[in-house]
C-alpha cells in the first residue's frame, strides 16, 4: 500500500485530505487490532448526535403531557399553566390551580366556591 498518495491528497484537497487521513488512520487501527477503539469511538460519536435528537422528543412528549391550556374560570382570561401548580391570573389576579387539563379556583380553607346562574324573570313568574 502507497503511504504517499494520502498526504498528497491532504496538501491538494485539505477539507477531504482531513477525512481520508481520518479513514487512513481508522483503518491503520483496525489493521493494528484497535478496531474496537475505533468502533467505540464511533459508538460514542453515534450517540452524541443522537441524544440531543431524544431529548427533544423526551421533553416536547413532557411538555404535551404536562402544560394545561384553558380560561380563567373569573374571568375567561386564556391561561397557560403547568399541571398541578398553582398561579395567579395575570388579568384579575384569581388564584388559580390547573388540573384535568383545565383551571380551577384555588379555595381558601371551609370556603364553598358556588356558581352564580342567570335565571330570567319570567320564569320565575311560570
Ligand atoms: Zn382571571
């Protein structure tokens, strides 16, 4: 095997000279019985560009599954929240706690939290 012809590409073409030195040098290990050093090498090359690819997948799945979108129930202000986490509505300052994928008022202790209903008056006089 002509060791030269590498180097002259090297000076020639440095971007690809840069590359085949690295197969040069891959295949110089593997013929030396290193092959598992180039392998591991690439293993952990493998998984350095795959991790960040998993972990974004990892936490938009989090994110789908733990940020809750829904109205203030005060005020129907449009309120984005985390689940189970407590907050205060940025509009009229209700204390608020999302949970099954909507927001509910926060109750202070023995409070009974009621909802009001418009009862038209002439049904009242039926
Ligand atoms: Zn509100």
């Amino acid at each position: 095997m002509n060791q030269n012809s590498p180097n002259q590409l090297q000076f020639n073409f440095s971007g690809v000279g840069c590359w085949l030195t690295l197969i040069a040098g891959a295949w110089l290990l593997g013929a030396l019985g290193l092959g598992w050093l180039v392998k591991s090498f690439l293993v952990l090359v493998a998984l350095v560009l795959i991790a960040p690819i998993i972990l974004f997948g990892v936490f938009r799945w989090w994110l789908q599954r733990t940020i809750v979108e829904g109205q203030c129930p005060a005020c129907n202000f449009n309120l984005t929240g985390l689940k189970g986490a407590e907050s205060v509505c940025p509009s009229c300052g209700t204390a608020v706690k999302a949970e099954s994928g909507r927001f509910q008022r926060v109750a202070s202790e023995g409070a009974i939290d009621v909802e009001a209903v418009d009862v038209a008056a002439q049904q009242i006089e039926d």
